[in-house]
C-alpha cells in the first residue's frame, strides 16, 4: 500500500495548521516494539539474492515508510509488484523484495527483533560475498 503524502486525507485544516491522516494504514499489533530505520540505496541495486534462505526467500518483516527521494520497486510474495516514489508514505507487509529504480533515500519503521533477523542475514551474505 502506498500513498503520496498530498492526497493522505485532510483532517485539520487552519491558515496556521493542516494535519492530514490515513487510517489503517497496517496493523503493528503482535510485532513489539519499532525501530526507526533510514536506508540510502543507488540505482539498480536489487536485494533479492541477499534474501535468498529465508523464509520463501523474501524479507519477513512488515514496514511502515517515507520515500524522500527516489523510486523503488517492491515485489511482493503474490507475484504483485508496487511502485513508490518520491513524497510517498508506504506499508509493506511481511513477504516482500526491494530494488531501488532510481537514488533512494527512506525511512523504515519496523519491528526491531523481525527486521534485526533480516539486517543480520544480509550482513552475512555480503560477508560471504566479500
């Protein structure tokens, strides 16, 4: 799921103030506690084969994000691909691949212990690879 930040829908608006809010937008309720994540990817990198021995070969953790700069492609478990670009808020839900389009730059909101697994399992595959 995502959405540019300037249709999230108005829900106060003053000369002073304009506070826009998407509802629903992911259920965090068995995941614990979030960690705030930033990322900075060139264009054409693909993170697929560093996922390759988890679970169905895919990053497990759901993620809750802003794209500040950029376009990435996400390619969900389902085959289904999502386009986010620059100015987008995003959720990606567990079962999913990334592989940045253009220069990105984005925040991650995600649980720490089911992403913590995903950094360590790419950590040691570029280890692997060096």
């Amino acid at each position: 799921m995502r959405q540019s930040t300037d249709e999230l829908p108005v829900r106060i608006d003053t000369p002073d103030a304009v506070a826009r809010q998407q509802t629903d937008f992911g259920d965090a309720t068995d995941y614990g506690t979030l960690g705030a994540e930033r990322f900075t990817l060139t264009a054409g990198t693909d993170i697929t084969a560093l996922l390759e021995g988890l679970e169905d070969d895919l990053c497990q953790s759901p993620h809750w994000g802003y794209l500040m700069e950029g376009a990435l492609t996400v390619t969900f478990a389902d085959g289904t691909t999502e386009a986010d670009k620059t100015g987008d808020v995003f959720y990606w839900p567990p079962g999913h691949t990334v592989r940045a389009d253009e220069d990105s730059d984005f925040v991650l909101f995600s649980p720490q212990h089911e992403h913590g697994e995903v950094l360590d399992h790419i950590r040691t595959k570029l280890d692997e690879m060096a």
